[in-house]
C-alpha cells in the first residue's frame, strides 16, 4: 500500500500542477486579449466579452468590445468593434460590428 502511495502521489501532484498553470495560462490569456482589445477599440469605458475560441490551429481567438466613441461629433454614442486576436503574435484586428451582441466578460 505505502508502495501504490509513493508512486501515485507524484502523479497526482503533477497532474494537479498541470490543471493550476493551464488555469493560469487561460487567465493571462483573458487579460492580455482584453487589454489589447480594449485599447485597440479605441473606445471609452470599453468592455470586453467572452472569449470566442477557434481550433488551435488558427491561433486565433475573439471578442466583442462594446463602449463609447471618443469623438466630440458623436456626442456620446455607444460602439461595438470586433476584436481579432492572434494567440502568436499577439497582434490584434478591430473593425466596427454595429448589431452583433455578446455578454460582458467582467
């Protein structure tokens, strides 16, 4: 029994160790696509929703960034701009996406 122990418990923490990093690794992601989007909108009071995620083999992922324009002569409008986001590069694409919709990320 104590043998079965010694050989199970370094699984199980390596195992356990992988789960924490992978968790930590999707949150940077979070952070970094909603960082960049959100700047790269151009919009103020941006918001950032889900993440929409591809096949791994695009590297891409996206996400809707809602807000308000910045320009004085739009007094005030609400903005939608679709954020692309190379997982590589870490290069982002915006355009505007008037009527698309998504959830909040925060």
């Amino acid at each position: 029994m104590m043998r079965l122990l010694l050989i199970a418990l370094p699984l199980l923490l390596a195992a356990t160790a992988a789960h924490a990093s992978s968790d930590d690794a999707w949150a940077d992601l979070n952070l970094a696509v909603a960082e960049k989007c959100a700047a790269a909108s151009g919009l103020k009071h941006a918001h950032v929703s889900e993440l929409v995620l591809f096949d791994d083999t695009l590297n891409k992922v996206a996400t809707l960034v809602t807000g308000v324009f910045p320009q004085k002569a739009l007094k005030g409008a609400k903005g939608k701009m679709l954020c692309i986001y190379d997982k590589q590069s870490k290069k982002v694409w915006v355009d505007e996406a008037t009527g698309w919709s998504a959830p909040d990320l925060r």
